[in-house]
C-alpha cells in the first residue's frame, strides 16, 4: 500500500523568491510562505498563529515565480512535503522541510484588498487566471545542498 504527501496552502511571501540556474539549465526558486489563522480564546480575545513554510518550485514553476511574484502576494500551493539530513561543517545533524510545489494559483498582492476581517472569504479567494501546473518536480536530492537559499 503506498502512502499520499499532498499539501495545501493558501498564504503570504515572506520576501521577494530567490531564483537559481543550475548548471544543467534547470531553474528552481525558493520562497517563505506565511499561513496565518485566526480565532477567539476562551475570553473571546482575537488570537493569531503564523506558520512559515519553505517552498520550492522548480522550471516552469521557478519562473512564473521569478517573474511575478514578490513579498506580500498571495498565494494557492499544492505540492508535497519534502525533508532533508545534512551533517553541517561542525558535524551537527540537521534537517530541513520543504514544500515542493507541482501547482501554484496566484491569489493577488497585498494592495488588492484580500484582507479580511469579518472571517468571511475575502475578495483575493477568487483566484486569477494565473494558474500553473508543473509536471513531477524534480528531487531536492538533485541538487546541492549548499544552496545559497
């Protein structure tokens, strides 16, 4: 029986993506992505918990990114959960989780009017017709793990 890594999420870039060419050609960018959700406490207190996730995107995906996107925009992701083992020069073991995205729908930017407070959809939840899929993104494994990002 095999298992599914499927990931969604709707948020916020961090920061502008950082882009790379590779040697063979092959773009890959990479971005921090804020999910935010929101509630009431038990006192009815407005409360927020901001996750950071580590996206990447690869090809066609990378370059979409490299050309549109930019800190504060909107984002729809599907892609898969990926973790990475390195020893670091001090012989420390760490690990590292991506998101590999295979599908992005760009949402809108912040000046857009896609915030909400009301706990409704806002208006950014209707995605544009920016909508990219990507064939099977290649393996983290492909590649370095001394990128600069």
């Amino acid at each position: 029986m095999s298992g599914v890594n499927k990931v969604i999420l709707v948020g916020r870039l961090g920061a502008d993506p950082e882009v790379k060419t590779l040697e063979s050609g092959t773009k890959v960018a990479k971005f921090n992505l804020a999910t935010t959700e929101k509630y009431k406490d038990k006192n009815g207190v407005q409360q927020e918990n901001t996750e950071w996730h580590n996206v990447v995107l690869w090809r066609g995906l990378a370059d979409v990114t490299e050309r549109y996107m930019k800190k504060g925009d909107q984002v729809y992701i599907e892609g898969r959960i990926k973790s990475r083992k390195w020893t670091d020069k001090d012989g420390v073991e760490r690990y590292f989780t991506d998101i590999v995205a295979d599908n992005m729908t760009m949402l809108g930017s912040p000046n857009s009017g896609s915030g909400s407070s009301s706990g409704g959809q806002s208006q950014a939840a209707a995605p544009q017709q920016n909508q990219v899929n990507e064939p099977q993104a290649s393996s983290l494994d492909d590649i370095d793990d001394d990128l600069p990002f």
